[in-house]
C-alpha cells in the first residue's frame, strides 16, 4: 500500500487540550494541564448549539476543525472517516433508563445524539461539506480500523481525507459490561501526495495474526489508556517525538484490526 502523508493533527483530552500542548507534554517538555479542561468550546457552533451539544459532538469538532485549520484544507472538500468504538454511551444509557421507566417520553434530540454518525453530521453540515462521510466503529480497534479505511479511501479517490476519532467515559448501567473512561479524541488529514504541509509520512501494511494493543510509552498518555479510543495513543506519541526529515527506520507500530489481522505502521519525518 502506497504511503500517505499527514498534512494536520488535532489532539484533545483533558490534560492535553489541543495538539500544541499534547505535542510538548508527550515529548517530555511540559507538564499536563492542571485543573484539567472539563471539555472543548467548539467555536464552529453558535453559543447555543456549543452549551447544548453533547460531549461526543464537543470533541468530535474540536479536533476536526484544528486538524483541517494546520492542514490549509477546504472543510466544504474533505471527505470524511468519523471513528468511535461506543458513540455517546452518556446519551446510550440515558435512553436505556428512559425506555425502561417512562418509554414515551423519549427526547427526539436525545436519540438523534445517540447514533453513531451525529458527530459527523453536525460537521458536515456545520462547514457545509457535501463530500462523502463514513462513520465506523470496530470496538477496541476501532482507531487502527479508522486509520485504515481513510487511508485507503485517500489513495483511492486520490484526495485527501479527514480522519477522526473520539469517545468518552462509560456511565451508568452501561459502565459495567463497556470500558470507557475520560474524553479523548483524535484528528488527521491525510493526502495522497507529499506538500509544503506534510507533517509526517504514514505507511500502513496489513498482516495476519494476533497481537496485544501497545501500551503507551510515556506517563501521561498511560493516564489516558482508560479511554476506549487508546489505540490511538501510541501513533500520536510517535508523532510528538517524530523529527523533521526522519527516515522510516524506527521500529513498526503495530496495531491491531481484529483478532486475526494487524496494521503495521511506519512514519517518516
């Protein structure tokens, strides 16, 4: 599989509110942000929509908006791939209680927050983008799943893509059968061709078999590992340390796509 090139990054959890910080905080140059953020402003939303949007939605635009604002992209051109292992599990479980004690009074804007695509659907319509746009979710591997479909969706159609990924902490009922802790979510455009933006290089390569997430390396992403998008965790660790002009030579990530297949990824600066 031919490689692809980064050309943005977006980045945002708690301790690490936006790609800036996460970058020097993941390098070792910074301390995680104390108190932590409770959640994003998305300024892509009226006051009103970002007060009552939910937290998936909250994270979902934040990082995208930063990672096609340092791309230099057109959001109204992009393709998209919106990635989640369990949607808005706040809003799944709140649904769950209401259908068991009071079924008729089910919020239609409760329920249309809760499927998987929300997020991208407020982006699109929020930049007003008529390109395609995919939701997945492939449980705990769902980023590598994610990073794989854009990727090749963006050799594919030979355009760039915007990848992103996001999920929050598990409550509820639902917290007992589905491990989610925190908010983090993730943001890159990938392009088929190398340009002055081109952060890093990306390539991927499938293989058969079976291997354990990597855990993350450093502290303050271990803190992080709780989220149920952490998979997403060690490539971007990989991207903080990245230095410009480096070769390909470091040894592969290799992430997981399912039980019986892995992607295998290098980055060059």
């Amino acid at each position: 599989m031919n490689p692809v090139h980064i050309e943005g990054i977006g980045f945002w959890a708690p301790s690490l509110p936006g790609w800036e910080h996460a970058r020097a905080v993941l390098r070792g140059e910074a301390a995680p942000q104390e108190p932590p953020a409770r959640r994003p402003a998305p300024q892509m939303l009226p006051p009103a929509e970002r007060r009552r949007a939910p937290d998936s939605v909250a994270l979902a635009l934040e990082v995208a908006a930063a990672a096609v604002a340092a791309s230099g992209r057109d959001a109204t051109t992009l393709p998209s791939v919106f990635v989640s292992a369990h949607g808005d599990l706040a809003i799944s479980d709140h649904l769950c209680a209401m259908l068991v004690n009071s079924p008729t009074l089910i919020s239609p804007t409760k329920f249309h927050n809760s499927v998987l695509n929300a997020a991208a659907g407020y982006w699109t319509m929020g930049v007003g983008c008529h390109a395609a746009s995919t939701a997945l979710t492939a449980f705990e591997h769902s980023f590598a799943n994610g990073l794989l479909a854009a990727a090749v969706q963006c050799l594919a159609d030979d355009r760039p893509v915007l990848l992103v990924g996001f999920d929050i902490a598990a409550v509820g009922a639902l917290a007992s059968v589905t491990r989610s802790e925190g908010l983090l979510a993730v943001a890159l455009v990938l392009s088929p061709e190398k340009s002055g933006r081109t952060i890093a290089t990306l390539g991927c390569t499938l293989q058969p078999g079976s291997a354990e997430r990597p855990a993350p390396a450093g502290e303050a992403a271990r803190a992080l590992g709780g989220n149920a998008l952490a998979d997403a965790l060690p490539l971007f660790e990989a991207l903080a340390r990245l230095a410009p002009g480096t070769p390909a030579t470091a040894p592969p990530l290799v992430l997981p796509l399912s039980p019986r297949q892995l992607l295998q990824i290098s980055l060059a600066g």
